[in-house]
C-alpha cells in the first residue's frame, strides 16, 4: 500500500473532504493556510490553525480530516487514528477516511485491522480505485507473513521460498518507483492521500491487475476520421455531463439509463444491489451538486473513455475526486460500462 513519500500524509491519496457551498471565502482561506503550512512542514503552527478553527467548528469534516493528516505526520499515531476512526462513524458514507485509516494499522503491522477498513471503505464506494490497490498490498502483507509461518512450521518446504523472493521483489526499492505518490493537497479544500505500505521482511507478490476489456480496442473497428472523432467525443462528453445532470436533480430513470448492461458495479454486489443502493443514496438527499471539470475523452471506434475531475456536493459535505467513466456506443447512444475513482 502506498504510504507517503512527501513531507506530510497527503500522499495516500484520499479524495477531498469539503465544506458544502455555503463555506465563505474566509473558511477557504482556513484551509488554504493549513494546506500551506503542511506543505511547508510547518505542523506545529498548522495545528494551531486547525484546533482555533474546531473551536468554533467543531463538526467541520474537512479541518477534521486535516487534523488527522497533522497528527500522523507528528508521529501521533493513536490521535490520528481516533480521529479518523471517529470520521468513519459521522460520516459513515466517505470511503476516505476508513482508507486513512489502513494505512495507520499497515504503519503499526495490523494488516487484519487494516484490510477490515479498507473493506469498509470499498463497500462505501465499491469504484474507489486507491482502496481496491492498496487491499491488494495489505492482502500481500497478508501473505507473507502466511509463508514466513508456513517456513517455521516446515523448513524443508521448498515450494515457498520462491513465493517470499517474488514478494520481496515487488516491495524492493527499485520497484517503489512503480506505485509514485499522487498529488499532494490540491487547491482548498481537497485533501489527496496514498502512502505506500512499509515492506516487511518478506512480503508477498501480487500479479499486475489485468487491463479493462472496455477500455481496449474493438479488432473490428475501423480508425475514425479526425471529423467523425471530434464529433463523438463530443457525444461522449455530452453523455457524461447528461449522466451528472440526472444525478444532481435525483433522476433516477435518466442516472440508472445512463449506465448500459454490461455495466458490472465493482465488488461483489449484483446489478439490482447496487441500483437499490444508489437509489438510497441519491432520492433520500435533499440537494445534489455534481460539477465535472477538466473533462478528457479518447474514442477508440465504439468505445471511449472520459477523464474528469468530479466536485460533488449535497448539505454540509463536498467531495472532490478524479473519475473515469468507460463507455460503450449502443445504437446512438453511449452508455457507461465501468467507473472508477481514484484514477
């Protein structure tokens, strides 16, 4: 699991805890100086910023989440623990925290307390990518100290040295470089964070996920011409934006037809599960915002993929993440296969 390589805990990569649009200007400079003075190193002063503003705050998510980051990068390992764990409780719906949460257990070799959270923060959000990665680096952990038991208890076993070797390789130095640190704290208020799992003695190979089957290429489709992919990327993003604008005026008729039916919702849910649940989700909110940002899309023939940066927002909580959507063309329409967070 990615554990921070910068200067402070933002490297996990959590997407942005965020006040609602009823934040002033001047709470945004709150977060702004925080922000700053983390990525200055300046933690002690940092801290004093955040506990003045808790003082008057006390249930602000966002300064929360910070504190957090602060406490762990003090070396206060039980605080951010308590913090991050009393996040998980108000605000049971945010796969980040939980994800925070892993890395601390993974900091201490509690990988069963570790991949508890980061089942936690899956099923929140079964297409938040980071948590789907770093279980795979708990689960090696995992592994390794199940060979290294299996080698005490059978020496002669030959079988698991070659599994502990593959293991040590994939968390050797050199392949560090394969999993780099995502952006820091992005601008006020979002919080971006992804360490890496410390490597143990001898820990545990994982083979690389296989790539997407939505997103390579049909054999039977022909190369479009700059015209015609100009004009379906333009179809693309309007089917994107469609999807966003259903989502944020709680249709559910036009969210649940945005998605085709070879959409497979990450985890183990079935189709029904996972429609019943956003259901739950999106009806019960009593205001949805969903702005996307920096839409990319690429169009390979009848698939497609679209990149953007997606700002969600409903009562007090606003969350900002990066999002890739995976589309399928069917008839003349595009429609959503795959999502992911995290990307």
């Amino acid at each position: 699991m990615k554990l921070a390589r910068t200067p402070f805990f933002a490297s996990l990569r959590l997407l942005a805890l965020a006040l609602a649009c009823t934040a002033s200007i001047a709470y945004a400079d709150d977060y702004g100086d925080v922000n700053q003075l983390l990525h200055a190193g300046k933690l002690s002063e940092a801290m004093v910023k955040v506990d003045g503003y808790l003082a008057t705050k006390p249930a602000d998510p966002q300064m929360r989440f910070l504190k957090g980051v602060i406490q762990r990068n003090l070396g206060k390992q039980a605080e951010a623990i308590a913090t991050f764990t009393k996040l998980t409780e108000d605000y049971p719906e945010l796969p980040e925290p939980y994800n925070n949460l892993a890395v601390l257990y993974a900091g201490q070799n509690q990988f069963d307390k570790a991949r508890a959270a980061l089942e936690m923060a899956i099923r929140t959000n079964p297409s938040y990518a980071t948590a789907h990665e770093n279980l795979g680096d708990v689960y090696a952990r995992l592994a390794s100290q199940a060979y290294n038991k299996a080698l005490q208890l059978d020496g002669a076993n030959a079988a698991v040295p070659p599994k502990l070797a593959l293991i040590r390789d994939l968390f050797s130095p050199t392949n560090k470089g394969q999993h780099p640190a995502t952006a820091a704290l992005a601008a006020a208020p979002t919080v971006v964070a992804k360490p890496p799992i410390p490597a143990p003695p001898a820990p545990a190979a994982v083979a690389p996920a296989a790539p997407s089957a939505t997103s390579a290429p049909a054999a039977a489709d022909k190369p479009a011409t700059s015209d015609s992919t100009s004009k379906e990327s333009k179809d693309v993003e309007e089917a994107v934006r469609a999807w966003a604008r259903a989502w944020a005026a709680k249709d559910m008729a036009a969210y649940l037809g945005a998605y085709g039916k070879e959409f497979d919702p990450a985890g183990k849910q079935s189709r029904n599960a996972w429609e019943a649940e956003r259901r739950s989700r999106i009806v019960g909110k009593n205001s949805i915002s969903v702005k996307l940002d920096n839409i990319n899309v690429t169009v390979n023939g009848s698939q497609a993929v679209a990149k953007f940066r997606q700002d969600y927002r409903s009562g007090a909580l606003a969350v900002s993440s990066r999002k890739t959507l995976d589309l399928v063309k069917t008839g003349n329409r595009w429609l959503i296969v795959r999502e992911s967070t995290g990307n």
